[in-house]
C-alpha cells in the first residue's frame, strides 16, 4: 500500500510554519521528542520511544566459528525489520531502499565506530567466537527512525548480559545464569545519532524531524556522535549543497544532544539494575498496573483556558475580515414568536418575483394573443387591420371585447378596451332576416 501523499496545501502550511519557526508539535527549532526507555524481563530487550516513534531492540548471542582473516574477534550483526504494523507503506518481505539505507547506516555507527571490545568475545581463537545479533523491529513510525533505532540498538547492547563460558582443553563449559552470573558486553562508548533536515537548500534547520517534516524536506544529514564530541559517521542525503559553517555548527549542536541522551541511558540502565537487586517489578511488568497497560498511552499536555475568550477577542479585533464576506460582523438572534428566530437583516423579499427560466417559458408558452411590437408580428388568430395612411392608428383584434394596442406615431403605446365586431360577425346575416326567409318558404 503507498503512502498517502501530502496535499499542497498541506504542504504550503509545513514550509509557511518552519519559516515562522513554528512546529506542528510545538517544539523549537533544535529541540529533541521525549524519550522513554523501558526495559523488557530477559536482559537485552528494550523499548524506545522517540515521541510516537517506537523501536523494540533484542540482542542474543550464540557461539559460532571466527572469520578466517580475524581469528580472535567476536561477529557483530544489525537486522533492522520495517514492518506493515509500523506504516502501511512498508511492504513485508521486501527490502526497499530506506530499509537498506539504514541498515548501513547502524553498521557503520555501531561496529565500524568499535564501540564493542570485539576481541573479548573471543572464547578459543580461531575455532569459537560470540556472534552478537541486534535485532530492530519498528513498532511505530513517525519520523526519524535511524536515531531511535540507534539509541535502542546501544541500550539493549548495555543492557544483555551473555553467558558465562569456561575452557578446559579442548573441551567449552557453557553455564546457565543460575550456575553463574552472566557476564556483560565490554563497551568503550555508546555512539548515537543525530538527524538534521534541511529545508528551501539548507535555508532552515531542523533537529529530530517528524514524518510530515521529513515528506517535505530537501536534504537529511545524519551525525553519530558519542559524549566525548567524537564523530563516528557522517551522512548526507538528498543531494543538497552545505557550507562548511553548516557542518560545523550541526557538529557541535549533536554534541550537546547526544551528552543529554547518554546520561538519560545511563540513569534507565542504573534504575532497572537496581529494581532487580531489589527484587521489585522490572522491565514490562512495571507498565502493568491495575490490570491495565498503561505504558503506551497518549500523554495529556497542560493547557490554560482561563483567558480563552479575551484571547480570543484581542484576535478577532486585531485580524481584518475579508474586503466582501464579514465572517466576524455576526449579528445577534432576535426572537419574534416562540420557536423562531431571525439573525441579521436579511435581504429583500423575494417571494412571487419569477426566475429567468420561468419569464422564458411564461413568454415562450404564452397566450395566441401575444405581440411583438419590434418585429411587427402577430401570433396564429391574430388580425392586423391596418386602414387608411400611415399616420392612421393600427387596431389589433382578435375577439369582441379585448386589449386593443394602438400605436401612435412618436407616442407611447397605450391599452385601450373597445368594442370591436370581427369581419366574419358583419358578413353574417341577422336572426330576424334568418326567420323572415323561412316563413316565405313554408308559405309557398
């Protein structure tokens, strides 16, 4: 299923707000989600959650031989899994292009960067090694995807504990974490990422860019830094042109940001490893409570609504209605009878006035007796008597006693009602000389 694309006016509101500073979200320009980090019962299962974007992280290990060419060092792998649940963009059992993308890109930030002791997950060189694999699965996608799957990726690595193995000749013990502790990965420095979009050719910069955000920007540079301001990777994409000043300073602001987010993972691994000396509930059951699931629910912002309506006001004055629609110019109701009510002064009654179409078909179906003075023409049953010059009136009769339309040379016509005796009337003889006739032919 494909994406549903961004309207243009959709799109227009995006870029009109980041040239206003403004976020949809309400955050400022360099201003990171809130992250939350949960832990699962087994070591090595984590949660992340970057705003309404959520990553699960599970790291497991098993014992497999080395590479050839590096006999003493352990296997790191990355498996990042985008699946429908997440978007319906993303198709199941494809790789796409963002897929492969960010696969490398955790590559090369956590095992190119040697952020693990490789060379301590070496258990008999040469024949047994720890493979390490960190699987991603996107739960929830609502942008920015490679810094919270980086952060979950670093957190379940700190948080797994494997095995411990004894060697005795030839012979491997492997003991269970009830025979003895397990031992934790040796970590030199958590790298993290940090994503810049750039928008109108790295005109405006934003930090941690949301779903809409990313649909509608031009480039993405990508930034993994640890606390020690080290970078591990560097990744531009889009095809945008940056000045070395823009580099520089998005450098220097990844820092800052990745500092904050190391110590935030170091205070949640503190936290879980505390709850499990303790003996209390730890990692999803702590989201359990009153037989409800309360950890993924929507958190509730607080807003001050004693001065909506002064607020409110000093807009709508402030703001100038349209030149001809007054949206704001709202009359108030005024009550005639029970059950009615009139807003505003309405316009002229129109009730009886004819429409076009029905003046055209009222003329068109007309009676027989209708004139058409400019064309001098007279409908069927219609009789022009025109007598003497032509100063002489013009009488148009059809009946007895009907409007009679004279017209007068420079005078406006006038209606006048005569008496009129058709030429069919005066050629028919009378009654009396009807009975007359009869009475001589009976007679004879």
């Amino acid at each position: 299923m494909k994406e549903t694309p961004l309207s243009n006016c959709e799109r227009r509101f995006l870029l009109r707000a980041i040239e206003e500073r403004k976020r949809l979200d309400g955050r400022q320009t360099y201003d990171y989600r809130n992250i939350r980090i949960s832990f699962g019962t087994d070591y090595g299962c984590c949660v992340v959650e970057l705003g309404k974007t959520r990553v699960l992280g599970q790291v497991s290990c098993e014992l497999v031989s080395p590479k050839l060419n590096r006999a003493t060092e352990g296997i790191l792998f990355f498996n990042l899994e985008l699946s429908q649940m997440a978007a319906p963009a993303f198709e199941p059992g494809r790789q796409s292009d963002l897929l492969v993308k960010l696969n490398r890109l955790l590559e090369r930030c956590l095992r190119n960067s040697k952020c693990i002791d490789t060379e301590s997950l070496c258990v008999v060189a040469g024949e047994k090694v720890w493979q390490i694999r960190v699987d991603l699965h996107l739960l929830n996608h609502d942008g920015n995807i490679i810094d919270a799957a980086s952060i979950a990726a670093i957190v379940a690595l700190c948080h797994f504990r494997r095995p411990d193995v004894s060697v005795q000749g030839d012979e491997v013990t492997l003991y269970t974490p009830e025979e003895r502790d397990p031992v934790p990965l040796s970590i030199h420095h958590m790298p993290i990422c940090v994503s810049f979009a750039f928008f109108q050719q790295g005109t405006f910069l934003l930090v941690d860019p949301s779903e809409r955000e990313e649909r509608v920007m031009d480039g993405l540079l990508v930034i993994a830094v640890n606390k020690h301001r080290e970078i591990c990777t560097i990744q531009s994409s889009g095809g945008i042109m940056l000045l070395n000043e823009q580099v520089l300073r998005c450098s220097k602001i990844a820092g800052v940001k990745v500092a904050e987010i190391t110590e935030l993972i170091q205070k949640a691994l503190e936290n879980d490893q505390k709850v499990r000396k303790e003996g209390g509930k730890f990692g999803f059951a702590e989201s359990i409570a009153k037989q409800r699931i309360t950890a993924f629910k929507m958190e509730k912002a607080p807003v001050d609504t004693s001065d909506v309506e002064e607020k409110a006001e000093e807009i709508l004055a402030e703001a100038e209605p349209p030149p001809d629609v007054y949206l704001y110019c709202v009359s108030k109701p005024v009550l005639w009878t029970p059950g009615t009510a009139q807003i505003g002064e309405g316009v002229e009654n129109s009730w009886g006035d004819l429409e076009d179409s029905e003046k055209e078909d009222e003329d068109e179906g007309g009676s027989d007796e209708a004139i058409i003075l400019d064309g001098v023409r007279t409908d069927v049953g219609t009789e022009v008597s025109n007598t003497g010059s032509q100063e002489a009136p013009i009488v148009l009769s059809d009946s007895e006693e009907e409007e009679t339309i004279i017209l007068e040379p420079d005078k406006n016509p006038k209606k006048i009602r005569t008496q009129t005796i058709s030429a069919k009337q005066e050629k028919a003889p009378s009654k009396t000389a009807v009975k007359k006739r009869r009475k001589k032919r009976t007679a004879n």
